[in-house]
C-alpha cells in the first residue's frame, strides 16, 4: 500500500517538525504549510492526493477555522479528514471545529505517542504506538 500523506498546517516551525518526525517514523509522508492561505493552495492544486490534514487553529493570514470551512465548501477537498491540532481547546473551540467538519482535535503541546496514535484512528489504521 502506498504511504498515506499527511498535511500538517502549523505557523510554528517547530510544531511542524515535530509532527514531521514523528509521522515520518512512523511511515506517513508528511507535506507542510506554515498558514492557512499556503494551506489551501496546496490543497487546491489538486498535484498531492492528501489523506488527513493536522490544522492548527491560530495562525496568521488564514486561520484554521477558516481554512476548514473553505475546505468543507470546496467540492474537490470537502472529503479530506481533518484533525485540528491546538493550543485552543475551549469547549466552545472544539465544538465549533466539530460542527464545521473535523474528525478530531488534538490539544497542543502534543505529545508524540498521541500524535501518530490520533492520526492512526483518523485514517483508519489499526496499528498503536505503546506509550512511554
């Protein structure tokens, strides 16, 4: 089976690299984009079938609530999973990325072992990561 690809869309360098690394090991390809403008050109490029996207919520130009909604209503991407992954994590916050299409919400800091095994249950893949 050909390796799944992840979109992590994050304006924080490191966050992306940690979710890089981490996917990477454990055999996903993983694409980035430091907002949800850069995000959603990719997206709508339509050259990287894409599997899940990890979303951060704030970020500059874009942010991830809108990126979402932009995703749902575009018909050419509205059925990629999306997984918000944020520091922002009021009910009020998850219930409003729920209610617009995300499968999951992953609070920040993330911690490896919850990252791959979120993005495991995302994509439908049975394998788990033990924890430490």
């Amino acid at each position: 089976m050909p390796k799944r690809i992840i979109l992590a869309v994050d304006d924080e360098p490191l966050v992306t690299r940690l979710v890089q690394v981490n996917l990477e090991r454990a055999g996903y390809e993983v694409r980035t984009a430091q907002d949800g403008i850069e995000a959603l050109e990719i997206l709508q490029s339509g050259q990287t079938p894409f599997d899940l996207v990890l979303l951060d919520v704030t970020m500059p130009y874009m942010d991830g609530f809108e990126l979402l909604h932009q995703m749902k209503a575009d018909p050419s991407i509205k059925d990629i999973p999306v997984v918000m992954m944020t520091a922002r994590v009021l009910d009020a916050d998850i219930l409003h990325g729920k209610e617009h299409g995300a499968i999951g919400y992953l609070p920040k800091p993330v911690h490896p072992v919850e990252l791959v095994n979120t993005v495991r249950q995302a994509l439908g893949d049975t394998e788990e990561t033990e924890t430490d």
